[in-house]
C-alpha cells in the first residue's frame, strides 16, 4: 500500500474523489429539485425530454458515482494504517465513516433501485400511451405508485447525499 502514501498518487484520488462528490451532489439535486418537477409541469413533453434524458443521465451518474466510490475508498484505505482504531477514537474519523456510509447508500440505491423503477415507469409509460382507449385506470393508479415510490427514494437519497457531503467537508476539522 505503499502507492497511497504517494503524493501524486492522493491528489489524483482526492481530485477524483472531490470533483466526482460535487457532480454527484449537485446532479442529483438539480434533477430532483429542478428538472423534474419542470418535466412535470410541462406534462407529456417533459415524459419525453426524461425519457430521452433518463439513460443518458444514468450512464453518466453511474460512471461519476464509481469513480467517486473507487477513489473515496483508496482514500479511505490510507487510514487503516494506522490501524482500523482512527474510525471511533477520532472526530475525523468518524465524521469521514458517516460519510461513506451515507454515500455508499446512495449508491446502492443508485445502483439497485432508481434503474430497475425507472424502466418499469417507462415500460408502463408505453403501455398506457400505446392504448387505442381511454387508459386502463389500474395502470395509471399503478404509475401514480410508482413514480411516488421514485420520488420518495430520489428525496431520501438527496438527504444521504446531504450527509456524505457534510461529512466529509467537516471531518478534517474535527
């Protein structure tokens, strides 16, 4: 482990780590707070805009997530060094493990959830506009569920995302 004792080698990190946090936090708020409830108000061309939106947006908050994960825990690593004690006998420490772990939850739910429940509103999505009638209300009932469950988890990500960022902004000061 010598490599992260490595000046260049933890600039490197901590600008991956840094810069890959700020596009996370804030993509993540400007999605939530902004463009969808501006794709809301503008009705079906807003369905449109984040169905053309939604892939593109989720490959590149997939790669800016992995990345940020990866070069946080290399970070992270450089601690155990001194022994895995730092985590709860130091303000830093711990301030830096809360941190993580609120991050590496909302990256899990990155990763396992928004995709899955963003395919099943767009697979439902094409099934309600394709009907030659009036929308089957059991399916429209369904897609007012699921986009709440969306927006519920997109809501309790941002507080997560909130806490990692705060975390690791005051832990160096602690």
């Amino acid at each position: 482990m010598t490599i992260l004792s490595n000046l260049y080698v933890i600039l490197i990190l901590r600008v991956l780590h840094v810069g890959g946090g700020i596009m996370w936090v804030g993509s993540a708020a400007l999605y939530l707070l902004l463009i969808i409830p501006a794709a809301y108000s503008a009705q079906s061309a807003g369905q449109k805009f984040l169905q053309t939106l939604g892939p593109k947006f989720g490959a590149m908050m997939g790669l800016v997530t992995t990345i940020t994960v990866l070069s946080g825990a290399l970070l992270y690593a450089r601690f155990f060094a001194g022994g895995i004690s730092f985590i709860w006998t130091t303000g830093a420490g711990a301030a830096f493990t809360v941190g993580a772990v609120a991050a590496l939850g909302s990256y899990v739910m990155g990763a396992g959830y928004f995709g899955k429940m963003q395919e099943k509103i767009a697979k439902l999505g094409a099934e309600i506009g394709s009907a030659q009638s009036a929308p089957n209300p059991a399916k429209v009932q369904e897609m007012s569920r699921l986009q709440s469950s969306l927006m519920k988890a997109y809501q309790f990500d941002l507080v997560l995302l909130a806490i990692a960022m705060l975390g690791m902004a005051v832990a160096r000061y602690l």
